[in-house]
C-alpha cells in the first residue's frame, strides 16, 4: 500500500505498511428534548444531508535500518516532510484511483536501536470526512469511468424560454457547482432561485443534494455545471 502526502511517498521511504485503521463516522446531531414528548426530536437532516465531524486514518509503517545515523537521517527527513503542511490532499492506494482526502497530518517515529528499525505512525485527520473524487460529474470517458461509483449525465445545457432537466449527485455530500452562463438565465433549484448573466460563478445558492435534483431554467442562452462527488470512505 502507498501512501502520498504532498512531497511524501511511503514507496519512495521503503516504509513497509503494517497496518491501516479508519475511524467510525461521529454525525454531528441536532437533538432537543421537549417536555412531554418521549425520546427527543432529531433536526440532523434539515440541511438535507447528514453532517458529520472530521475523520481520522492512522497508517503505521516499519522500516529496518541497521546504520543508526542513517536511521536518524531518515527520521528527519520524514518528520519534515510530512509536518510542514496544512490541510492537503492525502492520496492512499486502498481507495480508488482518482480519489484523495484532504487532511492534516501528525507524524509519531519511534526509533528503535535495539531492533535496528523505524517504525513510523501517521494520523491523518480528514476535514472534510469524505474522499473526494478529482474528475468531474459528466466526463464519461471510459477508460476512468467507475462504475460503482459514477453517473453517466449531460452537465451542460442549451436554454430556449424554459426547461427542466434533472442533475444527479452521486456523492454522500451536498456540493455546490461552478456555474458557466452565457445569455441570461433563472435557475431555480431546491428551494433557491438565481438569476444568471454571463459569466462563471462559484459558491452561488444554487447546490445539488445528494441524489437526484430537479433544476429549472428559464431564459436564453447555454448554462454548465461543474462538480465533484464527495464519498465516505
């Protein structure tokens, strides 16, 4: 197994992985006890989505090292190539291709001279805890197509008076698409209504929940969408 974090790759170390463990989901629930009522009332789905707290991986790798300076140099170079960086994409061989985790990482080295070894434990907290896919929905090339995971659907569309056309998420998470306009068009979409000129937009009021949703368009013009499913690992 390999793991790649910025300019870290456990394959170019010859770390050795022993073992891999991923955190349980911890949702970040909405309760309220009310007098009266048995249990509680739960409002974790009013954003349409379950929202959950960040997710840790640990990674433990082993690499035996007889010359104690160059084990010391090696723990050096790991240690700095590893902890110098904020929340970047964390690429691990046991998901998909295509997919990568953007996280943080704390690095534990234990060196052992009696064994003569490093053995090297990395937690990485994922913020969002979600793997991210990095081709967008709609490219149905077939070399990269996952069919356990993707969606074959047209993005972008021609817009003549009015029309509604359906856009799927595939992903666990709500995500909100670039929008490419030309002309002008209303989009109206789960619940938001966005007037539209041309131009290219991003974090607009217009997303898409997972699943089906239903976008109606009215104006003239040619509008696409760009986005990214989001899945638990």
């Amino acid at each position: 197994m390999t793991v790649i974090f910025n300019k870290f790759n456990s394959d170019n170390f010859g770390l050795k992985q022993l073992t891999r463990s991923i955190g349980a989901l911890q949702e970040q629930e909405i309760t309220e006890s009310i007098p009266g009522v048995q249990g509680t009332v739960d409002y974790s789905m009013m954003f349409g989505q379950r929202l959950f707290q960040p997710q840790t991986i640990i990674y433990t790798f082993q690499k035996h090292i007889y010359d104690v300076v160059e084990r010391a140099r090696q723990e050096t170079l790991i240690r700095n190539s590893l902890s110098r960086f904020g929340l970047s994409r964390l690429y691990d061989s046991y998901i998909p291709e295509n997919y990568y985790f953007l996280a943080k990482c704390n690095p534990t080295i234990t060196n052992d001279v009696q064994y003569q070894k490093l053995t090297v434990s990395l937690a990485f907290t994922c913020n969002p805890p979600f793997m991210f896919c990095e081709i967008a929905e709609g490219n149905d090339v077939w070399d990269t197509f996952n069919f356990d995971y993707d969606v074959s659907q047209d993005t972008s569309f021609t817009v003549k008076n009015s029309d509604v056309v359906t856009l799927i998420n595939p992903g666990s998470a709500t995500v909100q698409p670039k929008i490419t306009v030309t002309g002008t068009i209303s989009v109206t979409a789960n619940g938001n209504t966005v007037n539209f000129t041309a131009g290219t937009y991003k974090n607009t009021l217009i997303y898409l929940l997972p699943g089906v949703n239903s976008l109606t368009f009215t104006g003239t013009g040619t509008i696409s969408f760009e986005f990214y499913k989001e899945l638990v690992a």
